[in-house]
C-alpha cells in the first residue's frame, strides 16, 4: 500500500515538475539581440572547440577586413628539403586596437606581445617551444565562450539546479524498479516519470538560449544550402560565415566563384596547396597549433584542436 501512495505522488510531482520546467524555458527564451555577433563566435556557436583553427582563421580575416591587422604572403626556404623546397609564411603587422571586444585584445596580446610585427614562422617556433602560447589561445577561447553566455546566446543552463533534479529523477527510478520487483504495477508510472525529471535535470545543466538554439538552425541550413549549391553571389560577410561554419574548400570555392572579389576572402580562396586545400588554413594550424598537416579540399585536419589548446 505505502509504495502505491509513493508512486501516486511520484506521479503528480512528475507532472508538476514538467508544467513547471516548461513555464521556465519559455521565461528564460531571449527572443533579441542587439548586436551582431564576429565570424569567431558563430564558430564557437556551431561547432565549439572542435574547428577553433576555422575560428582562428575567421579572427585573422576579420580584424584584417576591419583594418586592425594587416597581412603580407611571403615564401621561405624549407628547411626539410625532402618534404618541400620553400614554405608559405605570412607576416602580420598591428595597426590599430581600438574598438575591439575584450577576447580580441586577448586575442592580439596573444600574438604580437610587445612587437607590433610577427610571422607564422615566429608562432610556429613559440608554439613548438612550448611558451605557454597554446596555454594563451586557451584562455582566448574561454574569453569567446564567456563573450557568448553573457549574452545568453551560448548556455543559459543552470548546474546547481540540475544536480538535485538529476538525483530526484535516480530516487523515483529506483522506487518505479523496486515496485516492479514486487509485483506493484504503478511502479510503471515511476519509471516513465523519472525518465522525463532525469532527462529534466540533465538539459537545465546544459541548455542553449532560444535565440542560440535558432542561430544553430540557421547556420546549418546555411551550410546545407552551400553543400547543394544554392549559394550564389553572396556577401563577404556571408563568405567569413561559411569559413566560421568550417565549411570544407570543395564546397566554399563553387560559392566564392560566383561573388564579387574580396582581398580578405582572396588570402584564403586565391592561395591553395597541392591536396586542394588552403596555404592560409595550413598557415593557421602550422603557427597556431604546433604541427604541419596540409588541409585537403574536402576535410580540414583539427587534430584535436580542443585538446592541444588547453593541454
């Protein structure tokens, strides 16, 4: 009889607690946002650590769009002769730091320290050498992610809620599984409702604003419509969007054929390697990341990006 009663009010507990987490989310939606946001932070958006070397790359564009870089192609002697005979650097020179975003300034203070000029080559060394450069990108990266959830387009979730509402759903799912054991037929009643209070508590830790949640939806359908072909003449904006999506160099070039010509999109689009991919992105991953592995025009190669950012 006792665990009759325990899981009739199982029951409506579940039920009040699923009317009352849906009032919640609608609460909580953000339906605005005032400010657009950098080819970088829909890259953290869309793909989170797992392409930041696309991120990167999309920084680089960006801020020399803007005119706050500047950035030269150069060759150099190889200095593995049975690999190639010269090597593709670029040289990246500061010119202004006003008006940027706080992971920016981090962002620049990572590469240019106190110079105001620097390499690929120059970063390639800091990163193989190990002076806490990848450590710094980390901390770039976490400054992006702060950027997005205080706008509440990134998390919203809510961790300290959802530990007790996770621990509610395990105790009813234990009493649902101890009232099948005796034979107690509204123990089916617990299982179900401890499911719904369980998945409950791990979304509340986990949850995306609805504005960050629609944003996902666009990006994908905008990578989709490139994939098919259906993107033409669109904008450079458009263009370092598709870059920030990691959209692969077989599918951006078809895309960036059909626009009208851009000396930012050109250091990426204009510049390919020998497996069809970009010097630019090999570039990025070679100074930025500490290792050589050309981009192919159908993949990129993270290797991990993640976990080599925040060794």
């Amino acid at each position: 009889m006792l665990i009759r009663i325990l899981n009739i009010l199982a029951f409506v507990l579940g039920v009040f607690i699923i009317i009352a987490n849906s009032k919640r989310i609608k609460k909580g939606q953000v339906t605005k946002i005032e400010e657009n946001l950098l080819p970088v932070e829909k890259n953290y958006l869309y793909k989170d650590m797992t392409y930041l070397n696309r991120g990167i790359l999309v920084s680089l564009l960006d801020l020399y769009r803007r005119g706050k870089i500047s950035i030269e192609e150069y060759k150099r002697d190889s200095r593995n002769k049975k690999r190639a005979d010269f090597v593709i650097e670029y040289k990246f020179r500061l010119l202004d730091e006003t008006d940027l975003k706080s992971h920016e300034e981090i962002f620049l203070k990572n590469i240019f320290g106190d110079k105001d000029q620097v390499t690929t080559d120059d970063l390639t060394q800091r990163a193989i050498n190990g002076d806490n450069f990848l450590k710094d990108q980390g901390r770039w990266a976490l400054a992006v992610e702060n950027d997005l959830k205080a706008k509440k387009i990134l998390a919203i979730g809510d961790k300290k809620a959802a530990r007790p509402m996770k621990a509610l759903g395990l105790v009813i799912f234990l009493l649902g599984m101890v009232s099948i054991f005796k034979h107690e037929i509204t123990g089916i009643i617990s299982l179900i409702f401890s499911i719904f209070i369980l998945l409950i508590g791990i979304n509340m830790g986990m949850e995306k604003s609805k504005y960050g949640q629609d944003l996902i939806v666009n990006m994908a359908q905008v990578e989709r419509a490139a994939k098919e072909g259906k993107l033409i003449g669109v904008s450079e904006d458009m263009l370092l969007e598709l870059l920030a999506l990691a959209l692969p160099m077989e599918y951006f070039l078809p895309v960036y054929k059909t626009c009208k010509p851009s000396k930012t999109i050109d250091l990426v689009a204009k510049s390919l390697n020998d497996q069809g991919g970009s010097y630019f992105d090999d570039g990025v991953l070679r100074a930025f990341m500490g290792y050589s592995v050309p981009t192919r025009a159908d993949s990129l190669d993270t290797n991990r990006i993640d976990i080599r950012l925040f060794k």
